[in-house]
C-alpha cells in the first residue's frame, strides 16, 4: 500500500476513536464508531490474500450488525425521551441491546465466534491493532451506560473468561490463541466495569500494553504458528527470552505487571460479597494459563534441529524499529512495583 494512502487510513482511525471518545450525542458516537470501522477495512485487506479478504468481509458484516443495533436502540431511546445525550436511558431493553450491540463489536462472549476467525486471517500489525486500538471505542462507550440489571455484566464477564479459556486450549494457531486470550481479558474488564470505571480503564490499559509486546515481539521473528515460535531462538535469542515472560505476565502471574489488574479485580469482586464470582474467575484464569504455558515450552524449552530444511531467506535480518517493542516489554514485565502509586492516586 501507497505509504500516503496509509498514513491517511491511520490518522482516520484514530479521528473514529476521538470523535467517540469526545462525543456525548448517541449519533456522534455511531458515526465516530463507522469511521473507525470502514478506517480498518482497508488494512486489513491490503494484501489481497484470499483469508484476509475473508476476515475483511466478516469483520464488516459483523461490524455492521453491531451498528445497525446501536443505531435502533438508540433512535429508540430518543424516540422515548426526546433527547440524544448518551447518558440518558428510558427503558432497560435499550440498554441491554446496546450492550449487546457493543459486547458484539468488542467480541465478548457469546458474541465472540467472529474475533478468532478474523483475527486468523490478518498480518500481525494488523491484528495488533485489532486486538487494541478497536476495543478502545466501544469499551469508553459501554463505561457510559449504566445498566439497570448489573448481573448481566457479571454473566457476560465469567462467559467470556471460561470461552476464552477453554477455546484456546487445543489450538495451534498464534493468532487464534491471542484472539481467545481477548476474550478472556475482556471478561475481566466486564467483571471490574461495573463496580470501578478505573479499575476496568486501568485493566484495558494494561492488556493494551502486554499484548502489543507479544505481538511486536512475534513480528519482530515473524513467527505465526507453536512449530516456527520452537525455532525463533536461532533468529534472535534476546528477544525470544522474553516471550516467557510476556506470556507470562498476560497470564497474571507475580511479580510480573499482568498480576496487577487481576489481583486488584479480585479485590474488588470480594469486597463487593460476590466471593463465587471472585471464586470462578481466579479458577477460569487457569484454563489461559495453560495455553500460556504451552507457548513458554515451545519457544524456550525444545530445541530446533541444528541441520534446517527450510529456506535460508528467513535468517536474513530485517531492520526493524525496536523502540515501541523495548517499551511495551518493560511495562508488560516491571509494573508492578510502582502499583501502590497508580492504585493512590485512582
């Protein structure tokens, strides 16, 4: 793609997400929510490849559904108040539509069978900004609705934290494996959104971050699959040392930063007496743990075969801008000392 072109596509993706996350008018919001949508299309089908067509052509159908249903329910709600601004609500069907409308376009459980498939198909910079910047939208929308039945967040959080656990359990896949992974974040920002707005910002922020160094990181080996990750140590050694420890801190394992958001969650999930909730939650976390666990022993404990049959164009280094991967790999893995700071000052 044109590197003109592309720049334009970017600075429009980020003009949807501004314009949602300035806007208090439901038909602001929608239109913000369709820039950034028809912003994406065209990187993700920039290669012109049969899958990622495929993906394209999900994505916006999905991604459509989503906005037509956002856009009745709120004509309706403007219909039955006479006013557009987001934080008024006249029945609770509308705000159970709209979030489903939103855990749809966000790819929460049980409306998260299109997120793996998609996210299969796509390049890793692409995915990454899938996996990231396309939550950021509906995420700051679903904060601003309050919904009359919070045990429909609380269902839709454990949903997702168990789907996204047991579907990425017998996948080979690296990008089906991060798109479960999601899910199963997701969930846990659902469980932590109703009761501290922060504390599900401050969970986004974090799995922004720890995601955008596994995938830096997998774009920097170019690996896609559990065989090429077996074999990444003979491309660069330093950087595949710390896929273990990303892994890892996406997992919520201490003293890592990924343990932060999940043991403040619990936290909160205890004080406000839902233990059987806090209880299934810190149990599901395990079923992603184990797929974690899977891509440590493939990238640090098999060793490759020192005759290779496959082509040498692989070994040939790649300049590559390492900035953006030194710093997502620091805060995914050394945040969490400085927890009591950020937790004073929320």
């Amino acid at each position: 793609m044109n590197p003109f072109i592309l720049t334009i596509f970017l600075l429009t993706l980020g003009l949807g997400t501004t314009v949602v996350f300035s806007s208090s008018h439901w038909a602001l919001a929608w239109m913000g929510l369709e820039i950034n949508t028809m912003a994406i299309l065209p990187l993700m089908a920039r290669y012109h490849h049969p899958r990622s067509v495929e993906a394209t052509m999900k994505y916006f159908l999905t991604q459509a559904t989503a906005a037509a249903m956002i856009l009745f329910a709120s004509i309706s709600n403007a219909w039955l108040t006479g006013q557009w601004d987001m934080t008024h609500t006249a029945h609770p069907a509308i705000l159970i539509l709209l979030t489903f409308a939103l855990a749809l376009k966000l790819g929460l459980a049980p409306f998260h069978a299109w997120l793996p498939e998609v996210l299969q198909g796509l390049d890793l910079t692409t995915a990454l900004i899938l996996s990231t910047w396309q939550k950021l939208a509906p995420f700051i929308i679903l904060m601003q609705i309050q919904p009359t039945a919070p045990a429909i967040f609380i269902l839709i959080g454990l949903t997702s934290i168990l789907i996204g656990g047991w579907g990425g359990l017998n996948q080979t896949q690296i990008r089906k494996i991060l798109a479960y992974s999601s899910i199963a974040h997701l969930g846990w920002m659902i469980l932590a959104l109703q009761f501290s707005s922060l504390l599900a910002l401050f969970t986004l922020i974090m799995y922004m971050l720890m995601t955008s160094s596994i995938f830096l990181i997998l774009n920097f080996n170019n690996v896609k699959t559990i065989a090429s990750l077996s074999i990444s140590w003979s491309k660069s050694p330093v950087v595949t040392c710390l896929i273990p420890l990303a892994l890892l801190s996406l997992g919520g394992l201490p003293p890592l930063s990924g343990f932060a958001p999940k043991w403040l969650i619990l936290k909160e999930l205890t004080m406000q007496t839902l233990p059987i909730s806090a209880t299934l939650a810190a149990l599901s976390a395990l079923l992603s743990l184990y797929f974690y666990l899977r891509l440590c022993y493939a990238a640090t404990l098999t060793m490759a075969p020192h005759q290779v049959t496959t082509s040498i164009l692989w070994r040939v280094t790649r300049w590559t801008i390492v900035s953006p991967l030194v710093v997502f790999t620091v805060s995914t893995i050394m945040l969490l000392p400085i927890l009591p700071a950020l937790t004073f000052f929320s």
